[in-house]
C-alpha cells in the first residue's frame, strides 16, 4: 500500500509542479540534440527520457517513459515500456508490456507480455517475438510475426501474415490474411468488403463480417438534431467566452510563457505530442491509484483538477501557435493578445470541420499539454538559477 501511494504522487508530482526536476534528473530530457542510454550503463529503477531523438541502448531494470521525435530502443526493459515518437522503432528486449503510439511504429524485438500499438503505420515484423495479445489501431497494420494469443485491430488497410492463437476482431476497411496465417479461433470484423483470405491461410473458428450500422433515422429525429444543435451553440459560446477569458489572464500575467510554449510547439512538434500523450496515459493511472487509498482520495481529486486546468491553458499556447503560424505566412507581426484573438478564430474554425476537425483540435490539444509541461520546465529551471525559487 505504501508504494502504491508513493507511485501515485511521484507520478502527479512529475506532472505539476515537480515536472521539471523529474525530468531532468531522468538524466534525460534535453531538447533538440541526442538523448542516449549507452550500452555499458544500467540503470536500477524507473527511466524517463524526452528529446528531439531518444536512444535506449542500455539496460533498464524497472519502467521506461519514453517521447520524442525518432526513438530506438535497442537495449533491454526489466519492466514496461511507454513510447510516444514520430518514428518509433522497438528492436530490443521488453520483459513486460509495451504501449506505443507515432506516425510510424515498427518491432522487430522481443515483448514478453501483451502489445498496445497506435500509429499511421504500424507493423509487427517478421523479426518480434511476443509473448501475449495484440491490441493495435493505425492507418495500415501488419502483422507478421506469431501472436500468443487475442488480435483486436481497427485500422484502415490490416493484413495478417502470421498465426495468431486466439480469436481476432477487427474493425477495418480493407483485410488480408495471407498465405502464411493462421488464426486458431474465430475472426470477426466489420468492414463494408469481404476479406482477402489466401487459400492457404486457416481459421478454426467461424469467419464473421459485420457491416458498419449505419444511422437509423427516428420519428422525431428532426427535432433532436434542433435541440442537439441549440445545445452545442451554448456549448461553444460558453467555450468561447471563457477561452477568451483565461487567454488575457494568461497572456496579461505571463506573456513570456505564452510565448514560450507557442515556440515550443513550433520547434519541437513531435516531442510536445509526445509528453502530452504520456501524461494522458499516466495521469489517469495516478487518480486510480490514489483512490484504493483512503489518505490518497483527496490527493487524487486535487491532482485531477489541476490536471485539468492545465488541460485548458495548454490549448491557449496552441492558439498562439496557430496564429504565429498564420501570420508568418504573410509576413505579419502582431501584439501577442491581437494574436490570441486570431487564434481562436482559427481554432474554434477548425472544430467546425466535422470528424477531421474533432481529431485535429485533439492532436493539437495532446501537443498543447506535453509544450505546457516543456515550457514550465524550463521557466522553472531559469527561475532557479535566477534564485527566484
């Protein structure tokens, strides 16, 4: 119970007002040049690591948190392993689970439990060896190395090339088992086409494709579209209104930190992702913890909280991101809160866009939180030296 409750505020400490000394003496954040764990070194205890490009050659005997634009991870993980990267490539030894998500995700080394994967390319190639399930999501997904047990996939295009030995369940748009697949168990998917199954690949179990429902209309649908509709105009109107509240405040009170992380997000896109994603991960984590505890129920409500305001200053820096990004391409310089205000209009025009405006104000946001977490390190550690704190 004492570690659990340990863990839990280590984890809200890292990121809050602990953040910046958390990670740097991760040994291991450090932006725009190498991040690396050698080979010869052995690390004993948890290991977490941010940069522009992020190398885990050495050993590490407990967890690995890892984010930045190109990660390798060539050593060996005594623990699990959380990575979010632009190209993230796993060719070591994880002893327990790995969670993985970037534009490009490959393993070609051995996972001795189950795999999380999330990319817009994703593959399990021929070289991994896993020792459990496979939950994975992406715009392709290949599969080509044996699955020791359940595959659960939604992705656009998903091909199998390797015995898996439990059931697989999908959601695609396209599907292929080739010749070398094998699924000992059923495999179920939905999709509006029919598999492209080889004549050589088996299943066991039952082959089910399930069409994607589509909208069934009701009686009085036209009247719920009104209400949903006129509810959602308040919604963004109140949004507004306290969007443009909190950007002044922030901008009046700390310009240099509003700055800061809009060119944090402009320098270092893939590594704010990065820290945003894991801090999504792990702060969820942290609450659950916390709350097995009695003395950890009101930490955790508190930690949550703050989280959450963090959660809504982060977009402010991606608004400023946004309209520094708009006015340099005319040119144009502009007072920080005239550029706010242009920021806005342009962020909350972008949520208008329906599906892909939802998912591109989400990756934005992710991107917010992790520069908000980065900004704050560094104003903290200028304010050290300053001896202001």
């Amino acid at each position: 119970m004492k570690k659990i409750v340990v863990g839990a505020l280590g984890v809200l400490l890292l990121l809050t007002v602990g953040a910046p000394h958390a990670w740097a003496k991760g040994n291991q954040g450090d932006l725009g040049r190498v991040v690396s764990l050698p080979a010869s070194e052995v690390v004993v205890g948890d290991y977490f690591a941010y940069g522009d490009i992020v190398e885990i050659s050495g050993d590490v005997d407990g967890d690995v948190y890892v984010a930045g634009g190109q990660v390798t991870v060539d050593g060996h993980i005594n623990g699990d392993l959380l990575v979010a990267g632009g190209q993230v490539n796993i060719s070591g030894t994880v002893s327990q689970d790995v969670r993985a998500a970037g534009g490009q995700v490959t393993i070609t080394g051995a996972i001795g439990r189950n795999v999380t994967l999330a990319g817009g390319d994703v593959q399990l190639t021929s070289a991994a060896a896993l020792g459990g399930s496979v939950v994975a999501a992406g715009g392709s997904v290949t599969i080509s190395t044996p699955v020791n047990g359940n595959l659960k996939v939604g992705a656009g295009n998903l091909t199998i090339a390797a015995p898996v030995m439990g059931d697989v369940e999908a959601g695609v748009e396209t599907m292929r088992l080739s010749s070398n697949a094998m699924v000992d168990g059923d495999l179920v998917y939905y999709s509006n086409t029919d598999a492209s199954i080889a004549s050589d690949a088996s299943v066991s179990g039952a082959v089910t494709r399930k069409e994607f429902p589509g909208k069934a209309e009701m009686p009085d649908q036209k009247q719920i579209n009104k209400a949903v509709a006129g509810f959602s105009l308040f919604t963004k109107s109140l949004s507004l209104a306290t969007t443009l509240a909190v950007g002044f405040l922030m901008v009046k009170f700390f310009p240099n930190f509003v700055r800061r992380g809009a060119l944090v997000l402009h320098e270092h896109p893939w590594g704010s992702f990065g820290v945003g994603f894991l801090s999504i991960i792990i702060v969820p984590l942290a609450f659950v913890l916390l709350l097995v505890t009695l003395v950890g129920i009101p930490l955790a409500f508190i930690g949550l909280t703050l989280y959450g305001l963090i959660f809504y200053f982060s977009r402010v820096l991606v608004m400023v991101f946004m309209a520094d990004w708009i006015l340099a391409r005319f040119n144009k310089k502009m007072t920080l809160m005239w550029t706010l205000v242009i920021g806005i209009f342009f962020y909350y025009l972008i949520s208008m866009i329906p599906i892909l405006g939802g998912l591109i104000k989400a990756l934005f946001v992710v991107a917010g939180l992790g520069a908000f977490f980065m900004s704050y390190r560094a104003t903290w550690q200028e304010a050290s030296k300053a001896k202001i704190v």
